[in-house]
C-alpha cells in the first residue's frame, strides 16, 4: 500500500492537473450563488467529488441551498459548511451534506477565497471571513433564524473563528465544528504538501496563495487570531482531529486552549484503527458521527468502528 504522503501527493497532483487543462470555468464572486447552479450527486469520498467539481465547478452538494428551507423545532439552526483551502463546497460536502438534510438540518454551503471552483480557498483569510459573513446573513435572512452553527475543513475550520473574534461573528454562531483545522497554523512542510504538487511549487505559497502562507505556524495572521483568548464565551467548539494527517502538522495544532466551551477529539481516540487523512476525513463516517454529536449533544451516539 503507498504511503499516505505518496497518495495525497499523487492526488493532489491530479487535481492540480486537471485544473490547469482549465476546466474550472469563467471566474464569480466567490460567496454568490445564483439558485441555478447545478446539484451534484451524493460522493463517497474526496476524490470522486472533486472530479465532479472539476467538470462542474459551481456544482452545490445534495441537499445544500435550498433557500427555501426553514429550520424545525427539533433542529433550529441552520448548517453552514466551509470548506479548505485548494477545496470547493462540492469537494469537501458531497458527502456530509445530503446526510445532513436526511437528519432535518437545513443545510447551506459557500464557495469562498477565490473564483468559483475549484480550486477556492487560497485568498487572505481576513477577506474570506467576510465573505462568510456576509453568507451567514443571507442564511439568517432567508430561514429566519438568530443563529447558525459552521462545520468547517481545514482553513474551514480556522478561518470561522477570524469571523467570530473580529466581525461580531459570536452573534451569529452557536456552535463551530472545525474537522482537521488550522487553527495554530501548520509546519512549512505541512502547506508544502499542498504547494508542491502543483505548477509553480513553492512559488504558489504566499504568491498565489495567501492563505497559504498565513497558515503557517508564527505567521501574523496566526499570531494576532491567538492572541489573548482563543474562544468566544458565547461560542461552542469542537475540534475534530486524526493522527494521519499530513496537512495539519502536528495534528495537535488543530487543537484549542482548553476551556469550557472547547471539546477536542481525535478519530482514533474512537476507532484506533482508523487511518483517514486530512482530505480524507471529512468522508470518514467515524468523523461524520462526531459532528451530528456536536451538531446535536443530546442525541449524541458513540461511532461504530
């Protein structure tokens, strides 16, 4: 079996591929949609998504957007999902995301950081909170509801709590599930996984890239987001983490200063013979399960492994 550097590094570099054959389409306000674009089918895993992505760059996962939703009693918060950098909507959420509306949350997903599809995610971090700020508005403008809880990868993860500490983001946000997330930034190895496997190499962090290089561990973007307290009194965390990742690395920089409002896991501590990785995991049903937990406490259910 190859390595799992070896596997995210031929992926990744397939993906990269792909795109510069400049199949991504004409370039759109990141955070519009228009209730046209197409709805993709449900996706198993990371790659068959992001293939589809590739061929249908501003596709919408089953059962996000629908703006007509309006949440019931038994889920009263809408569903925002955030995707990672070098990631789209459709990428990260083909498979949360009709599981998710099956349960009778309404569910709602951006493209953010870049033009539309599909490779998004890799403008400044500061810029792409306002864009999911202005998101979140229209999702409580259109449902009705005071608040929404965020489920976000990676930079998903990370770039919600600049949202919450800088722009009144803890008025709007009850619960944030970061799966695999940046939040102390990663090893210049960890973004150059990423980097290297596309044209340009190490041109592509910072260059290209912003978000790139504002990940990186003792960045100022890094820095100034953790300083002083991490959290929000007012907001819930989750921290969904794998031992496996090559992306986040250490893993453990995933995780937030303890606190009441802060709960940290890692998928192993369930399953220990789970071996998903970064991109992987938020396909894993054992990370799935731990979301719906921290989507909905009370309901909680242990992952079968």
């Amino acid at each position: 079996m190859r390595s799992l550097r070896t596997r995210l590094t031929s992926a990744l570099t397939g993906l990269a591929a792909a795109a510069c054959l400049g199949l991504a389409g004409p370039a759109a306000p990141a955070h519009a949609t228009t209730g046209a674009d197409p709805v993709g089918p449900p996706q198993d895993d990371f790659m068959s998504a992001f293939g589809y992505s590739v061929l249908h760059p501003t596709a919408v996962p089953t059962g996000a957007d629908d703006w007509n939703c309006r949440p019931g009693t038994a889920h009263p918060r809408p569903v925002v999902l955030v995707h990672g950098t070098f990631e789209n909507r459709y990428a990260n959420w083909a498979g949360l995301a009709p599981k998710l509306k099956r349960a009778g949350y309404c569910v709602f997903a951006l493209d953010y950081g870049g033009a539309t599809g599909p490779f998004v995610g890799t403008g400044d971090i500061a810029a792409s909170a306002r864009e999911l700020a202005a998101f979140v508005d229209r999702v409580r403008a259109a449902t009705g509801a005071a608040k929404v809880d965020l489920v976000g990868h990676s930079q998903g993860g990370m770039m919600p709590r600049h949202y919450i500490k800088f722009l009144g983001g803890s008025a709007a946000v009850d619960k944030l599930v970061a799966v695999a997330p940046t939040n102390h930034g990663t090893s210049l190895w960890g973004m150059g996984l990423l980097a290297r496997a596309f044209p340009g190499g190490d041109e592509l962090v910072g260059a290209t890239c912003a978000a790139c290089s504002q990940q990186i561990t003792g960045s100022d973007f890094v820095q100034r987001l953790n300083a002083g307290s991490e959290t929000h009194p007012d907001v819930t965390y989750t921290v969904i983490t794998t031992w496996y990742d090559e992306v986040v690395t250490p893993y453990t920089s995933g995780y937030l200063s303890v606190a009441p409002n802060v709960t940290n896991q890692k998928v192993q501590d369930f399953c220990p013979l789970e071996f998903t990785e970064h991109l992987g995991i938020s396909y894993n049903d054992v990370a799935d399960r731990l979301v719906f937990n921290a989507l909905d406490p009370a309901h909680a259910q242990r992952p079968s492994c």
